[in-house]
C-alpha cells in the first residue's frame, strides 16, 4: 500500500487537487491501486490555522508518505506575514526536511495546443524537454543571508550563492540518468564566465560526464539559454541548471506549450521519495471561480506514479486520458483560442475520468 499525502494548500490550490483525488480514486475503485491517501494543511491556509506555514503534523505525514501531491501555496494576503512565516517559506522548509534535491519539469507541447503557445506554432512542433534544476541549494537556501543596516540609514539586502561539489553532483547523475532514458542530449546551464560557482559547477559536470559517455553534453550560459528557449526550443532534450536558474527557465519553457497551467513538475531525494505538483502557483486571481485548469495537477499525480510509486502502466494511462480529452477539443480558460467555448475546472477533471473509464471499457 502506497501513502499519498495530498497537500491542497492555497488559492486555486484545493480546486485543482480535488480532480486530481478525483483520478487517483477512479485508479483506487477501477484499477485496484494501491494507494491510501491522506490530507494536511500547508502554506498560507496552514498560517491562518496555526500560526505555521508547515504544522509538525503535516511534516511528519509528508516524512512518512511514499509521495506527496501539492496544490499551490501563497496568496497577496500573505504579503505582510513576517518572511519566516510566509507560505512560501513552507514549501521550502518541506523541500529542505525531505531533502527534495531534484526538481524535474518536463515541457511537453499537446499537437492540437500548438496555436496557443506563445511562439509560432512551426517554432515548437514537437516540443518535449526536461529541466532537471537543483532545489535545495543556491541562493534560496545559501547563508548568511538578510538586510543590514550600513552607514546612516542605508539598509543593504544580501544574499549567497553557494554549492558544494557533491551538491552538484548528485543533481548532475540524475540529470544524465534521465537524458540516457531520453534523446542522450544534455545542455548544463550556467555562468561560468561571471562566478565562480558556475566554474565549479562545468567542472563537477564535465567530470560526471565521463560515467555516460553515450550522452552528448553541451554548455550554455544562462542568459543565451533563455533566449535560445523562445529561438529555438526543440535544440533542447534535457537542461540542468541550478536553482535559481532553473525556476526561471522553466517558467519560459512552460509557456511555449501554450499555458502553465498544462505543467507538473516532480521534487525527489535520493530515496526516490516525492512532492509533485503543477508550476502554475495560486492564481489567487481565480480562486473559487471553476476556472482553473486541473491538467496540470493531474499529471502531476502521473508522475507520482512513475517516479515514486513504480506504477509506469498506471501514469501511462492518465496521460493518455488527457492527451484524449484535449484531443477532444475540450478546453479551460487559459487555453482557449479562436472561438472556442471553455469549461471549467470540476468538468475537465470529470472528462478525464470518463477517458479513464472509456479505456477501462475497451481493455
């Protein structure tokens, strides 16, 4: 029996991890999956609860899960909570307990969703990336770290950049682990002609390199690979990059594929242990409206079940039932186009069960 903790959090959060408990229990009743779920509380909502944005209760549920599944945290409400307090804070505390040191985020563009990309749909017929970006070091997690009062009453905000050789290393097995399985391509992405953790890093690399010598490794500074992302995204199979970097870049890869809302993403330690959830944030803007799209959300639950759960048949099935659904022409408002009509967030996940069922029928 596999544990799922499912963490609804904030904003549009619980909407979306509502279809995704949807699927996952069509999986449990239909499919016999193995799988007990649990709920906590997480983020801004955890805050209001008890005055924590990651409660020792729900820490302890997510160290005792074989996976954990996250809707967003956050919300503008938030702004004024002391910076140890925010939401945010607590999803990197998670992160940082279960030593959630790769973040993978696939870009995956859906053939009938190509005229709602951002960039012409010749540029990113296709599409299928993987950014593998470390999440437990850098900037977000280096010391010391704060704002300081100088001369008079100038304040000075400073903040530090900083990896380890194993740290960089360890991200980089996984990351030419994953290009083997992939096209055997792999672009590293850096600095290193500005700082010296970049230098250390293409070192590290270059050195890992020489375990998978079958993968082709190429080098990019961060600011070209950003560019090179809306030139020519196709050049790219797997990008590695640190963690400041790689949240940018992801965020540009996902809009090439026609909305945020279509990406999950997957955090995982060493014990294949997990945290998925969608990269679109708490969208507060549309919270409680039936608006949001709970794609996203649903593949996570997908990749769950082919990274931590040893479940690939099971994953399979939910992405072809979406693959199915957009085929369809089935759509929610951030991917809309042209005249079509959209639907809402309860339907979409709804369509995706009956896609489930419908496959269940004919096998």
């Amino acid at each position: 029996m596999h544990k799922v903790l499912l963490l609804p959090g904030d904003g549009i959060g619980p909407e979306v991890i509502a279809e995704a408990r949807k699927v996952l229990g069509f999986l449990i009743d239909e499919h016999g999956a193995a799988l007990e779920l649990e709920d906590a509380r997480v983020g801004g909502c955890a805050y209001e609860d008890c005055g924590d944005p990651l409660p020792e209760e729900t820490l302890a549920l997510a160290r005792a899960a074989d996976a954990v599944v996250l809707g967003a945290v956050g919300g503008p409400q938030f702004d004024h909570v002391e910076r140890e307090l925010r939401p945010e804070k607590g999803l990197l505390r998670l992160r940082a307990e279960l030593g959630l040191f790769a973040n993978l985020r696939p870009a995956i563009l859906f053939a009938e969703l190509a005229d709602a990309s951002s960039l012409k749909a010749e540029r990113v017929a296709g599409l299928d990336l993987m950014i593998v970006r470390e999440l437990t070091g850098g900037l977000y997690f280096g010391e010391p770290r704060g704002i300081r009062s100088l001369e008079g009453e100038l304040r000075q905000g400073f903040n530090t950049l900083v990896y380890d050789e194993s740290e960089i290393e360890r991200i980089a097995q996984m990351a030419f682990q994953i290009a083997q399985r992939r096209n055997r391509r792999l672009c590293s992405v850096d600095k290193a002609n500005v700082l010296e953790v970049s230098e250390l890093w293409r070192e590290v690399v270059e050195r890992v390199h020489q375990e998978y010598p079958e993968v082709s490794l190429s080098h990019m500074y961060v600011d070209n690979a950003a560019m090179q992302l809306v030139r020519d995204p196709n050049q790219f199979d797997v990008v590695l990059t640190e963690n400041m970097f790689g949240d940018i870049l992801s965020d540009i890869a996902a809009m090439l594929t026609g909305s945020i809302g279509l990406l999950p993403s997957a955090s995982l330690n060493g014990a294949d242990q997990g945290l998925y959830e969608p990269v679109h944030g708490s969208a507060p803007d549309i919270a409680g409206q039936d608006a949001a799209n709970p794609l996203a959300a649903i593949l996570s639950a997908a990749m769950m079940l082919r990274y931590s759960l040893g479940e690939p048949q099971l994953a399979q099935r939910i992405e072809q039932a979406v693959r199915q659904v957009i085929g369809e022409g089935l759509r929610t408002p951030d991917i809309v186009y042209s005249a079509r009509q959209s639907i809402g967030t309860r339907e979409m996940g709804n369509a995706v069960v009956r896609a489930l069922s419908e496959q269940s029928r004919e096998n």
